[in-house]
C-alpha cells in the first residue's frame, strides 16, 4: 500500500541541491506530485525531525541465495584461494536449496537492503531448477519465489531471470554443480513470460529484465537472441571480473571481454556492465561513452579478490556507476560507497579521489550511484524531483557521526564516520517501510529466515 500524503524535512538533498524545511506530497501511484521549499510543517505532515531526507538508491546487483553463505567460505581451499575455488562451495551451497528456502532468504535479504537505504533490488536470478537440471512444473517457480519476497519486503523489484547455457567458453557442457541454473531458448522464454505475469502481483515500480550470465556462459549466438525478448527492458551482464577471465576471452574471441562485447553488440543505456573490473584504457574510454552503467560491488570484490575498478579514469570520461551487493555477505550501502573511495586511495596513494568541482567525495559518490542505479534497473527514481518515484531515505542528524554537520558534510560523516545504523526511514515508491531504523516487518522476517538458516548449515 502506497503511502499518500505528506512529508516535511528541515534538509534534504534534491534534484536542484540541498535544500531547507522541505514539504514532498506524495499520490497514490508512489510518485512525487509536488514540493515545496521553504515550508512551515502541518499537523498532517509525517514531520523527519532531526532527519535529513535524500533520494534512497537501488541494488542493482543481487544473487540473494548467497546471503546463506556468510562465514562458510573464509577459509584456504587451496593453495591459492580466489574466485573460482570460492564458486566450487557456491555451486554446492545451491544444490541444497528449495523453493521456500529461496524466498526466505531473499525477503531477509530485500529487508536488510531496505534497512541499509537502499528502495529496490536488482536480482540477477540464476537459480532456476531442481537438483540435476530438472525444471519444475513452472519453469519460473524459483524466479516467482523471488517475487513472492518482494511481496513481503515492500521492496521494488527489477527481476533479472539469467540465461545460462554451457559450461564454459570452450562449449563444454554444463557441471553438476551448474545443472540448476541452465536454460534452452525455449525453456527461458517460457521463464520469462511466467515471471512477467507473477511480477504483476508487485507495484507498478516493479519490472523485469534480461541477464546473459556472461560471455562464459552464453555463446554469441545466444547473446544476439537474449537482447530480442524484451526490447526495451534492461540487460544485465557479468563481464571482466576476473584476470583468468579476461585471458580466456582473448583466447576464444581474440579480444579483451569489455572490447569484445561493445564491438559486437549495441551496448547501450539499456546495459549494466557488472564488474568489468579488468579494462584497459581505451575499454574505460568507449565504455564511459557508450550510455552503459557500471555495476560495481565493492565489499563483494574485496572479499573475493577480484581487484580494482578504475573509476578514478571512468568517472572523470563520463561513465555511469551504480552499485550491487552481489554475494550479498555484508549488505551496507554507506561501506560500499567508502570502499570504493578508499580502493582508489590505497591504489594511488592520496586522498579524495572521485570527487569532481565544489562537491565533497560522498556527495559525488552518492549522487553519481543513485541516478546510474535507477537507469540500470529501469526505475524512474535517482533523485528527489516531481515525477520521480518516492525512493527516499532519511539520516539522522543528532548521531555523534553527523551532529553540527549540514549539507554534503553530513553525508561525508555518514559514508567515512557513520554506518547503515543512521538509515532511520526508507521509502519504496512512496512505501513507508522503514521505520526508525527497522524495517516493519523485521520480525517476522528475522525469524523465519533464523530457522532456515540453521537448516542449511546443519546439512552442509
């Protein structure tokens, strides 16, 4: 149910800049029918005191079955652990996972997302099948189960049901471990137009996409098809993440993956490159231009080794960013936005980094991930403006983090002092689901989601 009505601030960052004792009305489709500046509060108002009011981003990047794996995998499998040895355990992880713990998982997921701002979750969704490739009834039960989540959270949903079709650039086959994950055309179209009916039980924020799994998974015949189905829908790609990655695309295609894929197909603002963490020069030059976001998940590519994106370079040509939990081990929107600035810090050895003209660091950062997250996942939200989706999100003002702080100085105590626990309210398309810190159904959700993760782990 859509919150309608109003709102009144004493801060809040809009369209235009910041902004003093701010009213925002709020219609009954979730988007913003009017502000104004210069306010004096109403009895009516839902009044933010001591908070400040910022557009709230979305995830763009979720693979919420993983958020069961925090802790499993913080230990060497091999002489070298990295990337692909982590992936073994995750291939066994999924193999044990029902429909019911799917969507247990992923309310909790969607839930601490919310808690930590963000309004909606991209979930780039893979897990399709029953154990050994085994489709169920509805080819879509998993990717439905996703919805069913959203459901529950109240969160917006950019459902990215994923196309997986060998098992390597080699054409070899799928694994054991990939067997839940693959598709034929035929298979995958029914997926999609399953989905697409069960996405209409959600908000009108809520659509869906395509996601080729990447340039691995998918051949480039596959890659042409894929980009049919849904025309104007978003089109999400793992791509250059990985060195070995990176090698193996030279080997097979000739070419370096991000030179590859923009050089044969018509990758556009329709696009989300996730990662492309491994680009020469002139990949982050024609990538920056092409209209494309970067989706970058920094805590989840240090936890898995990945390496550095080059964002300094990126930005600085243009290029669009928005960010995604991915492996989902830690959910914290104002850490992946230090841990990118600081990536870059500890690269090149000095400080404030991605930051351009008057704006401090975490006012650039902020900014440039809320309005490439809303293009990537089809959302018309990003910024506080009439028109704009109500994805809103409020800070606290009295922390010891921000307190005698204004404008994009609070924002800079919040992203390098604070932490997610100054998140105090979150709107999802007008939703009102976060409520002085805790999302309305935390309970509920917390517990259920306690029970299946016990199960899990006792049976790994």
């Amino acid at each position: 149910m859509n919150f309608v009505g109003t709102l009144f601030a004493k801060h809040a960052l809009l369209a235009t800049g910041w902004a003093k004792d701010i009213r925002i009305k709020i219609g009954a489709n979730g988007t913003i029918d009017a502000i104004e500046i210069n306010a004096t509060p109403q009895a009516h108002d839902v009044n933010l005191t001591n908070r400040a009011l910022l557009p709230a981003p979305s995830n763009l990047h979720s693979h919420a079955f993983q958020r069961a794996m925090a802790g499993l995998t913080e230990y060497r499998s091999a002489a070298r652990d990295n990337f692909w040895t982590w992936r073994k355990l995750m291939f066994k992880f999924a193999d044990i996972l029902s429909p019911d713990d799917a969507e247990t998982i992923a309310a909790f997921v969607q839930m601490e997302m919310l808690e930590a701002g963000y309004a909606a979750s991209g979930e780039f969704h893979y897990l399709h099948h029953q154990a050994e490739g085994v489709p169920y009834d509805d080819p879509a039960e998993m990717a439905n189960r996703m919805v069913a989540a959203a459901e529950t959270s109240g969160i917006g949903l950019t459902l990215l049901p994923v196309l997986y079709r060998r098992g390597g650039l080699d054409d070899s086959p799928l694994s054991s471990g990939q067997s839940r994950f693959g598709c034929t055309h035929d298979l995958y179209e029914k997926l999609i137009s399953s989905a697409q009916n069960s996405i209409t039980m959600l908000g009108a924020d809520s659509t869906i996409g395509v996601a080729p799994h990447s340039l691995r998974a998918v051949s480039k015949d596959d890659l042409k098809w894929v980009q049919t189905l849904l025309p104007d829908a978003p089109v999400h790609i793992h791509v250059a993440e990985q060195t070995i990655e990176v090698d193996d695309v030279i080997e097979a295609y000739g070419a370096r993956p991000v030179q590859w894929l923009m050089d044969n197909n018509a990758v556009d603002s329709r696009w989300c490159l996730i990662h492309a963490t491994h680009m020469n020069e002139s990949e982050v030059s024609q990538l920056a231009n092409s209209g494309a976001v970067v989706g970058l998940c920094p805590i989840t590519e240090s936890n898995l080794g990945d390496g550095i994106f080059e964002a300094t370079k990126y930005l600085s040509s243009g290029g669009l960013i928005g960010f995604g939990s991915d492996s989902n081990i830690r959910i914290s929107l104002s850490e992946e936005l230090r841990t990118l600035e600081y990536s870059q810090r500890l690269r090149d050895r000095t400080r404030a980094v991605l930051v351009d003209g008057d704006m401090s660091v975490g006012r650039n950062l902020f900014e440039a991930v809320s309005k490439g997250s809303a293009q990537a996942m089809n959302r018309n939200s990003g910024q506080i403006a009439v028109g704009q989706l109500a994805d809103l999100l409020t800070l606290d003002t009295d922390s010891i983090h921000t307190t005698g702080l204004e404008e994009d100085k609070l924002l800079d105590g919040w992203i390098f002092a604070g932490d997610d626990n100054l998140v105090r309210d979150v709107f999802s398309a007008g939703r009102h689901l976060v409520v002085d810190g805790q999302h309305k159904n935390h309970s509920s959700i917390s517990g259920k989601f306690h029970a299946t993760i016990n199960k899990l782990r006792q049976s790994l």
